[in-house]
C-alpha cells in the first residue's frame, strides 16, 4: 500500500476522500476494531475482559508499553506517576487568567500546552528517557489540571493531591473534596468512573488521536501534541458529544417528553437536530462500550438516585432502533449516548463531561505519539487537495475593481 502510493503520488494522481473515509494514514498495533462485528480490542484484548477484570492505570500501561504489565511493573508505574501529580505552583497561577465561565477544554489545552514551558529541557522527541519522564508527568499531572479547571469554574479553593490514594480517588477528592474536610469516596463511584476510562482510553484513528499524531508528525513534543488532541476532542461532533447528548435529552423532556416528535425531527434533518450519541464513522452495528456502558448506567443510576432522563434515553434507544431510518443508515448508540447520564448521577456539570472523555483517552493519544514516533516509516503529515479556485488571472489595480 505504501510503495503504491508513493508511486501515484509520484504521477501526479491524488487520492481525494474527505474525512479519509478510507484513507489509512498510518499503520498500528495498539487498537483493533471490527465495525461491522462490533468488535474492540486493545492489544489484542477484548474490551469486555479488560472492563471486568482489570484497571485504568493498568490499561494505560498496556496501550502505552503493548503487554500488561507483570505485579513489579504496574507498582512501579503506579509509583512514579504518584510522584508528579503536583504542579509547579506557577502553573496553578495560569488558571487565574481564564474568565470563571471559561468552557474547561480549552482551560485544559492552555494548561497541558503550558507544560511544554515549564519541562523546556526535556521535550525532545526522540530521546527515550524524555519522552518517558513526559508520559509520566502527563498521566500524573492531567487530573491535578482537569481537577483544578473544575474548582477555578465553580470559585472553590485547590486541593493538593494526596497520593497516599489511586489515581481516580484522588481526582475525585481533588475535584469534589474540600480543604480541611475529610472526603469520602464512594467505591462503587471511583469503580464506574475507572470503568469509564477504560472504555475511552483509546480508539485508534479518531480525529483527536490523527491530530496527535499529526502534529507529533512534525515532530512537535508529547504535550504539544496532546494539548491540540484536546482541542480536536472539544468538538461536539467527537468527544463533544457526550455533554451534546444530555443537553438533547434535558430539551426533550422539557418540551414534554415527546422522544417521536424528537425522533421525527432528527428524520426531518432539521438543522442542527441529530440523534447524539448515535452513529459511527466505523461501527456500522452496537457500539461494544455502549453495551457495557448501559449496564453501568442502570447499576448506578439505581444506587446512586434514579434519573427521568435515563427512561427517555431508553425509550429513544428503542424508537431508533426499530425506525428504519436509523437501521438503513446503521445507526446505532455509540459510547457517549449512556455516559452523560453516568458523569451526572456522579456529581459532574455537563461542560465537564468532555474534561473526563479526555482523561480517559490520555493513554491512547501517549501510545500513538510514542507509536508514531519510533515508527521509521512516519512522514511529516501533509495532506493534498484538489484545487478548485480561479485559473491564473492578470492582478487588477483598486481603481479599476
Ligand atoms: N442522527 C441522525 N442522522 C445521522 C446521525 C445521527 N446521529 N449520524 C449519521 N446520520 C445520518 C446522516 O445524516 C447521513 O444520512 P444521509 O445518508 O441521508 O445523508 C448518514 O447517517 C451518514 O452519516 P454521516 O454524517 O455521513 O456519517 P459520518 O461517519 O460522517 O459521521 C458521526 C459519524 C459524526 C459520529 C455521526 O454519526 C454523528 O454526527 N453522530 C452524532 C454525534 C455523536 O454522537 N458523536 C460521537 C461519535 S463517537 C465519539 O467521538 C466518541
């Protein structure tokens, strides 16, 4: 594919596919999907295992280092990242500048694009101790960030982390606890969250995750790189869409609960109406995450208080499931049309959602940087076009225009 390619390129013919529908930019051993199956695997292990049995920092060892990780090692990455969840105290400073009301993926971009001034002398992207002391810092630090984004927007004092504590209960007492009050963290709470970021902690060639290895392909630094999948990640056509799906469901109960005059309208194409959280680029069947992710929702929301909006979820679900407008076009929940709900019954604002998708593919965008950049195959990213503006022309002058 790769020879056949050089070649066309060499002859002058390009391959036009917006959105690369069928493009594949890179090639990749960290994640494989089957669509039409419905099929996830990281590293070869089935989402579903890795949902029941294992753990977010476990995961991201795998996506990151390929094999999970021996008893010795998971300690010694829990370890070191526990070291750097501070932030340099100037850092924290940064978050005095954003309006109260700033939107928290961009505070988190600015932040973690900030990081590449604070570690100057560490960025170089093909020195292997580097690039490992900023996957650490990066898994270690974000939480702190997200964290802090979450109490700069609500007026609310830092907290310091406390790394006597696992990765998702400190985020949680970070963003939920207050200075000097003990706070409690519910385990099945930190187990629905950690569930969470595993089934988002990677999902090959997503926009986000191409945009990290884009960017990287320039050879711009790890935080660089992750700073812009951020930004890719705050649109609501991708990791946006987790909040865009509550919000939808919250308009449809205040306009009575309707989900057919809802369902009608999304058929109707009506500007800017789409059924969130449904539809895939890939999987043309059930989302796997979106089965597990249900359960949870119904698990949690039954603990922790049941919501109106989970009924109306559900009887959207249906409704689209047995519309052969959804069927024809295989139309099916994706990750986010469950997750929403989970974030809310778990103390989390609606901005904040996007926040939490971007904590839990953290390690994924890290695997396909440090993929992209030892792979000896990897160019500079640069797409062509076809051009389709006005021939060449004679410049006017302004008094004849
Ligand atoms: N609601 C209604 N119609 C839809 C939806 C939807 N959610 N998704 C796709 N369609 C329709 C399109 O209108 C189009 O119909 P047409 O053939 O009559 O023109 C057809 O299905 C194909 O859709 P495309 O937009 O071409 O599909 P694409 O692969 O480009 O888009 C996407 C995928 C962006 C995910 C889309 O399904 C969508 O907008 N979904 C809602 C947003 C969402 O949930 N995003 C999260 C994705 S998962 C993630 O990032 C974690």
């Amino acid at each position: 594919g790769i020879e056949l390619g050089k070649l066309l390129a060499q002859t002058g013919y390009i391959t036009y596919d917006p959105g690369f529908v069928n493009t594949g930019s890179t090639s990749s051993a960290i994640t494989y999907i089957d669509g039409d199956a419905g099929i996830l695997r990281y590293r070869g292990y089935p989402i579903e295992q890795l949902a029941q049995n294992s753990n977010f920092i476990e995961v991201s060892y795998l996506l990151i280092y390929g094999e999970l990780p021996t008893k010795d090692q998971l300690e010694d990455f829990t370890q070191k990242i526990n070291r750097h969840t501070l932030l340099h105290e100037d850092l924290k400073r940064f978050f005095d500048g954003f309006p109260r009301d700033a939107h928290p993926m961009p505070v988190l971009s600015s932040a973690v694009s900030a990081l590449s001034t604070f570690y100057q002398d560490s960025l170089n992207p093909f020195d292997e101790p580097n690039v490992e002391l900023s996957t650490v810092r990066l898994l270690a630090k974000v939480p702190t960030l997200a964290a802090y984004a979450y109490k700069k927007s609500i007026g609310q004092p830092f907290l310091y982390p406390d790394n006597s504590l696992g990765l998702v209960e400190n985020f949680l007492r970070m963003t939920f606890g207050l200075p000097a009050e003990p706070y409690e963290i519910d385990p099945d709470v930190a187990k629905a969250l950690d569930l969470l970021f595993i089934l988002h902690a990677d999902h090959e060639q997503n926009c986000s995750t191409s945009t990290v290895r884009l960017v990287g392909s320039s050879e711009a630094n790890l935080f660089a790189s992750i700073s812009a999948g951020i930004m890719a990640l705050f649109g609501p056509l991708h990791g946006g869409a987790n909040s865009a799906v509550l919000e939808m469901l919250q308009g449809i109960k205040a306009d009575g609960g309707d989900v057919a005059k809802f369902v009608e309208r999304v058929k109707n194409k009506e500007k800017g109406v789409r059924l969130m959280g449904f539809g895939h680029r890939v999987y043309k069947n059930y989302d796997p995450r979106a089965k597990i992710i249900k359960k949870t929702a119904d698990q949690i929301l039954s603990k922790l208080g049941n919501d109106e909006l989970l009924d109306i979820a559900k009887t959207l679900e249906e409704t689209a499931l047995s519309d052969d407008y959804f069927i024809e076009r295989k139309l099916y929940p994706n990750v986010d049309f469950y997750t929403g709900l989970i974030y809310r019954a778990l103390g989390f604002p609606t901005q904040y959602f996007t926040v939490l998708f971007a904590l839990g593919r953290l390690p994924g965008w890290i695997a396909h940087w440090r993929e992209m950049i030892t792979d000896p195959q990897t160019k500079i990213g640069r797409p062509r076009q076809i051009y389709t503006g006005e021939k060449e022309r004679d410049y006017t002058p302004i008094t004849e225009r």
